[in-house]
C-alpha cells in the first residue's frame, strides 16, 4: 500500500486522538481508552513540565487531571511493567509483560544473592517496603553514569522486571515494592505466557503505541524485546524480524510505503480504512512530551514532518540549541514549534523559559492557530493548577498574542 505524507501525517494526529487535542471525555474511563489504544503508557518521574505520561494523557484527555492515573494505579486497574522501559499497562495484560528481555536484571540477582534473600524475607514478612527501608549496600553495581550505586535499589527493581516483585505505589518518586502476589489478582499472576508469545504480544505493543513504525526503530523503540536476529542467548526468541514476519503473515500489521518516506512502515490491519482516508485535522494545538509515543521515532519526524526533534537532557547547556526539557507544538498535522514551561508550585504559575518557531511559521498569520494556541496554554494552566503564566521579556510579542490570567 502507497500513502501521500500529508495522509500519513493526517492518519498519526488522528489515531493519537490530537485532532483535536484534549477531546477524549469520560475522565477515568478516557485513561483508560487511551492506555488500551497505545497498549503501554512510559513512565518517567521528571515533572519540572509535567510527568510524561501525564502529559501524554493532557494531550488526548478532556480536563485530565494526573489524580485519575494515580486512582488507577491504586485500583490496580493499571500496573507497572517493563516495556519501552517502566510503563504502565493494563493490569489484567501483566502476564504478557512479565520479564524484559535482557541480561542484567537475572545477573543483579544472581551476583548478589545474599542481599536478594534478605530483601525478599523482609518483604514477605513486613509487607511493602522501599529502598530505604534497608540498610544501604554498596558492591560493584554501577549507575548509567558509572557512578557506584545502592545494591539493594538495584536488586528491587532487578525483581520487579523479572516478576517476583511488583511496584505497590508511590510516594513522589519513591517506589514501594511488594510481592506480586498480593499486588495482583491470582489468575492474572499465575498465568504463564511462553518467551515467544510475550515478545510477539510486546512488539505489537509498539507498532499499536506509535501507528507507522518501521523495521527499525529510532533509539530504544524495540529495546527489551531481544535483537533483530536470534540470538544464543534466548533460544526461545526467533528475533524480531521473524516476530514481525508472523504479524504481516497473520494479517495484524500491513506493510506501508510512505511518500518522502525511504523505509518501509507499518500498520495495524484495523487502522488500514483510516490511513487511506484521514480527516483534516482542526486548528488545534498539544504540547508533546520526550517520550510521547508520536515522536518515538526521531527520524520519521524529520523525513514526514520536517522536524528535527532532539532531547537534550544529557546535552552539556553550552551545546544546546534549545533547552533541556522542551515539548514540541502540535498544530493540526505539523510541529511549527517547540515550548520550555516550567511549573513553579510554590508560586502557583507556569513560567515560559522560552519559546521557538519553525522557520517560515508566522503564529499571528496562521488561520485558526492564535485561538488554538490560547486555548492549549489555558489547558496547560488548568492541568498545573496554577493562576498565572509568566513569559520572559524577549517574548514580548508572545506574551501580547496570549494575555491570559
């Protein structure tokens, strides 16, 4: 099947609910409507704008509030497994989620297993408890930066990828950890899904979370679900590519070719109808987390819409282009710019570091786009709970297209 870019680009804002933005109502229930479309929503605990999937859930959810993620959380409605990293899925698909396909987590258990048999006696006996509940131990195990790191936290969540441990709640960025059984109902615990069908079901998950992946994807989009080929060290595994065969032989992904668009893509089978006649999205505007699955892929972005998107948490400031935590601006089927808010609790205001037009995009002269962009930045005051917005004086022209309370 052969698709025009401005099809492709109409189909993504349309399946990802942004046409418009902010539209799906049902509150909880929209939460939920949106965790079963993308099949996992990633967790990320900064939330100097926003935790991202909150933000994810602004972007799509009528007046959403992150207390609805929380409730669900604490239904176990929704849980915490290991997908595109720590995500929360549907509670009753946990069995499909078990395990990540990688090494380090069985070799953290293994490598210290003296500190594993403690941590988990002290759980099943006391219940729930968090890293700091223990004694800190400090071995050879190493943070990302290389830095030395706390074996037991290290062993905690070794566990819960691996399924004995699950996460019970949170308290800010504190995870309390307990024994999966008492987190989730039996049946669901006591189910066993073959490695195969895990990673098969996984790797759908992908394809479902973004709507136009392609064989391979930008960064980590496929990490956790084993190399492209097979590999010795799962011998359950056939790979990705053979578990991506399977879904275009069983109907359930379609091949794409994209114009503008050099790799071949994909589509889920019941999406088909709407990538050959996607609607033309309204004027509106949605501000797009890092992880929000619709810039999963970095390199569609720039081929389908022009838009060179990086995230440069780990950019040393003097290398920047733009800031450390920026959101892309969604404006019907385009990116035509990129926001830095900030949250400022304390004084109950979103403040502006600053703001960045596409080249050639005139928000003043753009049909639709002032309104949308007033209502977008009303929405974000709401889901901040905050009075007032703040911009900085080289905005000056900004802060006159946009005087809100």
């Amino acid at each position: 099947m052969r698709v025009t870019a401005e099809a492709a680009r109409r189909f993504l804002v349309t399946r990802h609910s942004l046409a418009p933005a902010r539209s799906l109502q049902g509150g909880m229930n929209a939460v939920l409507e949106v965790v079963a479309k993308l099949g996992s929503l990633q967790y990320d605990p900064i939330a100097v704008a926003g935790r991202t999937h909150d933000l994810v859930l602004h972007a799509r959810v009528a007046d959403y509030e992150p207390s609805w993620t929380e409730t669900l959380y604490e239904r176990r409605e929704l849980f915490e497994a290991y997908n595109k990293g720590l995500s929360f899925v549907p509670a009753g698909e946990f069995p499909w989620f078990r395990g990540y396909l990688i090494q380090s987590p069985p070799r953290v258990i293994a490598e210290n297993e003296e500190v594993a048999r403690r941590v988990v006696e002290r759980i099943t006996a006391e219940g729930e408890l968090s890293a700091l509940d223990f004694e800190r131990e400090q071995g050879a195990i190493t943070d990302w930066f290389g830095l030395p790191t706390n074996t037991v936290r290290a062993v905690l969540e070794a566990y819960a990828v691996t399924g004995v441990l699950g996460l019970a709640r949170r308290v800010g960025n504190r995870r309390y950890y307990d024994l999966l059984e008492r987190l989730l109902p039996a049946d669901v615990v006591a189910r066993k899904v073959p490695l195969r069908e895990r990673l098969r079901h996984k790797l759908l998950s992908r394809y479902r979370a973004h709507g136009l992946l392609g064989v391979s994807g930008a960064g980590d989009v496929f990490s956790g679900i084993g190399t492209a080929k097979p590999d010795p060290r799962w011998p359950e595994s056939p790979g990705r590519n053979a578990l991506r065969e399977e879904l275009v032989h069983s109907g359930d992904l379609v091949p794409v070719q994209v114009e503008g668009v050099s790799s071949k893509r994909f589509v889920l089978k019941d999406e088909l109808a709407q990538l050959e006649a996607p609607p033309e999205p309204p004027p509106s505007v949605a501000f797009i987390p890092p992880f929000d699955p619709l810039v999963w892929d970095r390199r569609l972005l720039g081929s389908l819409f022009g838009f060179d998107y990086v995230w440069e948490l780990f950019i040393p400031p003097a290398k920047r282009r733009w800031g450390w935590y920026v959101l892309p601006l969604l404006f019907r089927d385009r990116f035509v710019g990129r926001i830095e808010p900030r949250i400022d609790r304390e004084r109950s205001r979103v403040e502006i570091l600053d703001l960045w037009w596409e080249d050639g995009f005139a928000p003043a002269k753009e049909e639709g786009f002032v309104e949308a962009m007033g209502d977008a930045l009303r929405a974000y005051l709401r889901f901040a709970g905050s009075a007032a917005l703040q911009w900085p004086a080289h905005l000056a022209r900004e802060r006159k297209l946009w005087r809100l309370a």
